[in-house]
C-alpha cells in the first residue's frame, strides 16, 4: 500500500537555533545586550578613511544616513547638483561635510553636523550650494567655513550652536547669500566675513 512519506519530527531547538525572523531579532538584540559597535582603531585620525565620499558624480541622493567616528563624515570632490537630506554626521576626524574641488549646485538641508573635530560643514572651491535647515552643534571648528574661492552659495535658515572657533567663517570667499541663520555660543566670532 502507498502511504505518504512519514513527517520528521522537528528536531530539539539548540542554543544557537533562533527560530523564526521576529525571533531571530529579538534573540538577536537579547543576545547582544549592551554590546556597543566600537570603532576600528584610529579610525578618526586615519586619513582616507571616509564615511561616503564621492568624486566626479552628478545627480546622488544621500538620505537618512549616520556617519560617526570616519575621517571625513561626507566628502564630496567635483560633485554636482546633488542633495543630502536628513543625514547625520558626528565625531569624525574633520568635518561632518566637505564639499571641495568645485562641486556645485548641491543642495544640503534638514541635517544635523555634530562634535567633529574640525568644521560642521566645510566648503572648499565650491560654488552655487544651497544649504538651508542644517544643525551644526559642538564643533571644535567651525559651525560652517566657506573658504577657497567659494561664491554664490546660500546659506539659510541654519541653527550653529556651540562652535569652537566661528560660528559662519568666510574666507576668500564671495557673492554669497547668508538669511534668517540662528548663530549662539560661537566660541569666537558668530559671523565672521
């Protein structure tokens, strides 16, 4: 007679046996407990070592993205009419961002540059930027240095808080737009032009 091939009995779940995906994430996190991600080391000091960089690209979208504890956070070389919204850079070696070696026509906004070691935001030989709705806070730097030649940028509706050196700096830079920005506790000057 033909029976139906007999069902195996599951087999004892082990220690390492997580079952299910929902169960696999809560054994996950229960396994992981107050482990922290550390940093590789040296890490913060190691040049070339970026959170997302990009040379020579046009039309990116960086959205919703954290970088902490790189070199650079964002490093952008001769990048154009690109955004990055809602990201978060902290802690980084340099600057949260960097826009350098003429890129232009970018738009930054809504994101949040916190405790580098050196500027918030960072443009270098960049031009015709829009940065608009930006938190930088607790940079050793800068909130937002503009320098090398960088013209014809807007800056506005920034909240700069708790800068090291300058709140806004521009050096060697003009024909910029600075509106309706929120500058306090700029260990220096709040706006210096």
């Amino acid at each position: 007679e033909d029976r139906p091939p007999a069902e195996a009995s599951p087999a004892e779940p082990t220690s390492h046996d997580w079952g299910p995906p929902a169960a696999s994430l809560r054994s996950l996190a229960a396994f992981l407990g107050g482990i922290k991600p550390s940093l590789p080391p040296g890490a913060p000091t190691e040049t070339g070592l970026y959170g997302i960089f990009s040379d020579t690209q046009i039309n990116l979208l960086i959205a919703n993205v954290t970088v902490t504890g790189a070199f650079e956070g964002i490093y952008f070389s001769n990048v154009s009419s690109s955004i990055i919204v809602q990201d978060s850079a902290g802690a980084n070696g340099r600057n949260g961002i960097t826009l350098d070696n003429g890129s232009w026509a970018n738009g930054i906004s809504n994101n949040v540059f916190n405790s580098n070691m050196n500027d918030g935001i960072s443009l270098s030989n960049s031009s015709s930027n829009t940065l608009f709705g930006n938190t930088t806070h607790s940079n050793a730097d800068d909130g937002i240095n503009l320098f090398d030649s960088s013209s014809n940028n807007t800056l506005s509706s920034n909240s700069i808080y708790a800068s090291g050196d300058d709140g806004i700096a521009l050096l060697s830079s003009g024909n910029n737009t600075i509106s309706g920005n929120t500058v306090t506790l700029s260990g220096s000057i709040s706006i210096f032009l």
